[in-house]
C-alpha cells in the first residue's frame, strides 16, 4: 500500500503519524481447523498499486488517533466497518490519495458530517459490521475519485472469484508501522464453510451468509485495512467490507472475513443517496 507524492514530501502537518493506530479487529479461532493451501500474495506481501488505480479508495482517520479504509459509494456516502467508526467523534475522510503520509495535490480532505453505524452491529461476533460515513459536501469525483459499483442485493455468492483487497495496512505481524502507500493483494473467494470450522459457526452464518471469506494460507487483510473495499475485478463490484482477521495475526492461515454488501444492500439504501 504505496502512495506517491505530487506534491509535498513532508509529513501532513494536521497529522502526527507516529500517534495514528492501525484500526483492526481480532477474534479467537474456536477450533484447530487450519488452511493449508498454498497462495503467491497477501496485502502483507502484496504489492504496491499504480498510483491513483484504486481510485475509490478512501483513508479514514478516526478522531485523529486511528486509521481504517473505506469506500465512495456515491457522491455524499463513504462505506466502511462499523468497528472502525462505532466510538467516533469525527472522520477525516481523504480521497485521491497514494501516499497517505504526506499532502499530495491529488489528494481531498474533508470532515465527516454524519456517521451512520448499523444499529444492531456486536462487537463481540462482528455481525451487522458496516457503516455509512455522510460527506459534508457531494464529492465531485475525477481521475483520481471514483465512485465504487457495489454489488447487488440479489448476488451470487462469488465464491471462487478472483478478488482485490485495497489499503494502507501494516505489511508484517512484527512491523507496527502503516504503508505509507497504497498496496494490494489478490485472492479467490473460498466458501464460508471452511472459514465457519476457524472461526466458529456461531460467528460465521452459514445459512443467511452476511459475512464473506478469502484467501488460503497467509493472504488476507492486516492491521489498518478494517473497513476496507474487496472487489471483484478493478472497476467491478465491491462484495465485501474488511471486517476482521485471526488473532493469531495475518501471517497465520486462518481467512480473512469481511461483511458482505449484498446483504446489506437494503440497509445501504435505505441510509444512504443510492
């Protein structure tokens, strides 16, 4: 997760970086299942995009402390992780940006104007774990800010697809310290099955499917990611929100876990301008 400088290679001022936290969930595995399969990259050992390719990619900073990703959805709603923004003051939304760190002329900075958490989201299974974050103002979007598709209320289950994970997390369980540049990892999306026997079927619904699983062996999401679009193709359909990964840290084999947007797609809707 790189970024790239048009501009200033100073740290932000508004900013202190050594203070910002990665924002991250972690649960306990329930059972020993272990996936064994071998993957070639993981957003820890992904690459770092062309600058400005993501371009509905959004750097949320929560109260100032904490880092998480999110998404433009449309001209006046950002969508993230409600664990992210579920205790927030204020977000500081920054669109168009590559290398988070510093102040880029591509880059957009506005305050958040309303924070829409789902009301029934459980911080202890991470059910209902998605957010809307209303901008102040429509954003105009251009080159470097797009809106995101998402996917469809009456979507398939993806499994098997070939899918994207975007953001500016940690690169290794022992480095503490964010990417200052937008990385991404590919992966396909595996059944929720094998993710239910890690996690636990009580934390992952077989039945209503409202969560979404990736990658075997060590490929997955990290600290900073929470909140997150997983999209299928570049410009394709966003199907997932980084909800959260194994407390035995991302370069376990244990899935990474996000909610799913069609199921919530009503719930979008209804609080959102789509």
């Amino acid at each position: 997760m790189v970024i790239l400088s048009l501009s200033s290679a100073l740290p932000a001022p508004w900013l202190s970086w050594d203070k910002i936290k990665r924002g991250n969930a972690y649960v306990d595995p329930v059972s020993n299942y272990t996936i064994t399969h071998p993957v070639d990259r993981r957003i820890i050992g992904g690459g770092e995009v062309e600058p400005h390719s993501i371009p509905y990619q959004v750097a949320l900073l929560i109260d100032g402390r904490s880092l998480c990703g999110g998404s433009l959805i449309s001209l006046n709603y950002v969508l993230t992780a409600a664990h992210c923004t579920i205790n927030a003051s204020y977000v500081e939304l920054v669109f168009g940006a590559h290398n988070i760190l510093i102040n880029e002329s591509t880059q957009l900075r506005v305050t958040s104007s309303n924070i829409i958490n789902h009301p029934d989201f459980n911080s202890s299974n991470y059910n209902n774990d998605i957010a809307l974050i209303q901008t102040p103002t429509p954003i105009v979007p251009n080159e470097h800010i797009q809106i995101v598709k998402l996917a469809p209320a009456y979507a398939g289950l993806y499994i098997g697809f070939a899918a994207v994970l975007s953001g500016w997390g940690t690169t290794s369980d022992s480095d503490p310290s964010i990417a200052p540049g937008l990385r991404e990892v590919h992966f396909v999306v595996i059944s929720n099955t094998p993710c239910a026997a890690v996690y636990g079927f009580d934390i992952i619904d077989i039945v209503d499917m409202p969560k979404v699983c990736s990658g075997y062996g060590k490929v997955g999401g990290c600290s900073g990611d929470s909140g997150g679009p997983l999209v299928v193709g570049y410009y394709g359909e966003q199907v997932g929100i980084a909800s959260f990964v194994s407390s035995r840290g991302c370069e376990s084999t244990d899935p990474t876990v996000y909610t799913r947007v069609s199921y919530y797609r009503s719930w979008i809707n209804e609080n959102s301008d789509l």
